[in-house]
C-alpha cells in the first residue's frame, strides 16, 4: 500500500500548469554498494493529476493501492541533496497499479523481491520493483 505525501504544481510547455501526487512505498532497506553498510530509504514517485491545489491538499495521507517500481529511461543527472554529489541514473519509479502487480494462490498480491513483475499486458511493457 502507497500513501499520498505530498503534490506539487508543474508548467506544461505552453505555459499552464497541473498538479502532480508524490506518493511514497514503505520503509526499505539497502545496501550500500561503497561501504556494503544498510540503510533505511523510501520509494517515492510521482503521479499527474487533473485535481486543483485543494483536492490535492485534502489528499494528502490518502492510502493508494499498489507499488512503486522502477523503470529504464534515458540517462540523465541527479544531483544529492545532502552531499551535492552528481549521479548518472538510468532508471525512475513509477506506480503500479495494484491489479498489475503479480498475486499468490490465495489472490493477495506478493511482497516480490526486486526485479521481478510480470509483465503489464504485454512483453514490451514491463518494470522493475
């Protein structure tokens, strides 16, 4: 279960703006690949929305069924907050609906490890918890 956290206002290119959802997974863990130490961490992504600025406000704390996977995407730079260092990504989270997520036997969805998901009606479309 995802939970809405925040919104944020966006421009379109013509100049108008909309507001888009932040929603957040639960508490992750992992592991660092420097130092091989574990940390806590949460998934968030971003979702666009046709609400106005109160809708939005009312909606945060909201519960959204599904997950936060990620998915492959033209490099480009992110620059961490804390340490200013500049990383190269390849890859963003978006948001699974809870009907594409895979499900056990009894038909509650699974608690998957990363990188696995079925594929979302087809082979082409396909991403990566």
């Amino acid at each position: 279960m995802l939970q809405i956290t925040n919104y944020h206002q966006r421009q379109r290119t013509d100049g108008t703006s909309f507001f888009t959802l932040e929603i957040q997974g639960g508490i992750d863990m992992v592991q660092s690949k420097q130092t091989n130490q574990f940390y806590a961490t949460v998934k968030k992504a971003y979702i666009s929305s046709t609400f106005d600025e109160l809708t939005c406000q009312a909606l945060i704390g909201s519960p959204i069924p599904g997950a936060i996977g990620k998915e492959d995407c033209e490099p480009y730079e992110y620059e961490h907050k804390k340490t200013g260092e500049i990383i190269t990504m390849t890859s963003r989270n978006v948001y699974i609906p809870q009907e594409l997520l895979p499900e056990v036997d009894n038909g509650v969805p699974s608690n998957l490890p990363i990188g696995m998901l079925q594929s979302i009606n087809s082979t082409e479309h396909q991403a990566e918890l």
